[in-house]
C-alpha cells in the first residue's frame, strides 16, 4: 500500500503541491497527468524522497527508498562511454546488486558504447537497467517518449505484468494510452491531485482542458 501526505513543496515562495493525499491500496497501472510545469514529476520526486517537502510518503508501512522502488525519469542518464551491458552492472552497483539479470526486456548491442545509440536506444538501456530486478513499485517518468511503437507496445505489456503484483506510477501524455490500461488516473492540477477511477475517465478531458 502506499500512502502519501505533501502538505507542502515550493521552490522559493512559488508553491507547486499542497494538501496532497495520495493513497493505492492495490497492485495496478496507475496514470499520472497535467500539464507541464503542474508537478507531475516534483510529485514523483517527493514520493522517492528527492526533493525536500513537508509531509511523508510510505509504501507497506515503512518510508519509500529507492531499494524498493524503481525509478526512471523523463530524461534518465545514461553513460556514454560504457557499453549497454557495462551500464547494467553499474547500476546494479549503485542499487546494491551483485549481478546483472540474463533476461533484459530490449534486445540492444552489448558491444557498442552508449554514446553510438540513438535516444529512444538509450532510453532502452536505461529501462532494461531499472527492470533488472524486482520492486514493490515502479515510478516512470514519461516512459513511451522516443520510443518506438513496437517498444512501447512492449513496454506496456511488461508494466501489465508487473502491476499484478507491484504498485506502476506512470505518467504520459498519451492519454488514450492510460485510459486502456490504467485501473485509475491522478490528475495534478492547481497544486493539488484528485483520483479518478476507471468508470470516471470520461470526466478527465473536460476537467483538464477547464
């Protein structure tokens, strides 16, 4: 389960979420949305413990890490200089595993450096590194940008499964893909973030264009 309480998260005087309660008690996909600069990704930032705010977010009653949630971000970093497969083992290292997983979600060259891939290639790597191992939650950022549209049936497909068992946080601008898949979606708007569940899509777009 988890449970979030944002009573507050500014940049200066500049107040971006407020009086935020958040809670999913289910395994599941769940969408995140709003226009940009409303906090989708400070909202995701303040879940993990990245950014500082006034208020606490727990998953199965202890607070979230990054040793039980994944997290990719919008524009995740990724090392030119390695090969695929290096980057794999460094990310293992900076998440405390000790090896690498055989079966990777993309097919991708392990002997080329990063730096020769295109940006939807590289954000392959940087998604085949996050789903190496198993978490109690996944938290992607814009996961389908510069992907193609066989990767991200793919991807989707993978999130599926892994919702089975695991809290997925996603946010995309994509709408009609979170409405396929999404078993409810939280719209940030107005620094605050309101739930909508699946029989309650059809109310998001006038609320967000509002």
């Amino acid at each position: 389960m988890l449970k979030v309480n944002i009573e507050q998260k500014g940049y200066g005087n500049h107040i971006v979420l407020k009086n935020v309660l958040l809670e999913i008690d289910t395994p599941g996909i769940y969408g995140v949305i709003g226009k940009n600069g409303q906090g989708k990704t400070t909202l995701f930032k303040c879940i993990l413990g990245l950014e500082n705010y006034v208020g606490k977010s727990w998953l199965n009653g202890k607070s979230v890490n990054m040793q039980t949630t994944a997290w990719c971000s919008a524009e995740p970093a990724v090392y030119d200089e390695l090969t695929s497969k290096e980057f794999y083992r460094f990310y293992n290292h900076l998440t405390g595993d000790k090896e690498s997983s055989d079966t990777l979600l993309f097919e991708l060259p392990t002997d080329k450096l990063i730096k020769e891939f295109s940006t939807g290639m590289k954000k392959k790597v940087y998604l085949n590194a996050v789903l190496q191992k198993e978490y109690d939650m996944y938290i992607l950022d814009e996961p389908f940008n510069g992907l193609d549209i066989e990767s991200n049936y793919c991807l989707m497909k993978y999130l599926k499964q892994l919702a089975k068992r695991s809290i997925v946080l996603v946010s995309s601008h994509i709408i009609d893909v979170l409405y396929k898949h999404c078993d409810g979606i939280f719209m940030v708007k107005n620094q605050e973030v309101k739930r909508y569940l699946k029989e309650e899509f059809d109310k998001i777009e006038e609320e967000f264009f509002k």
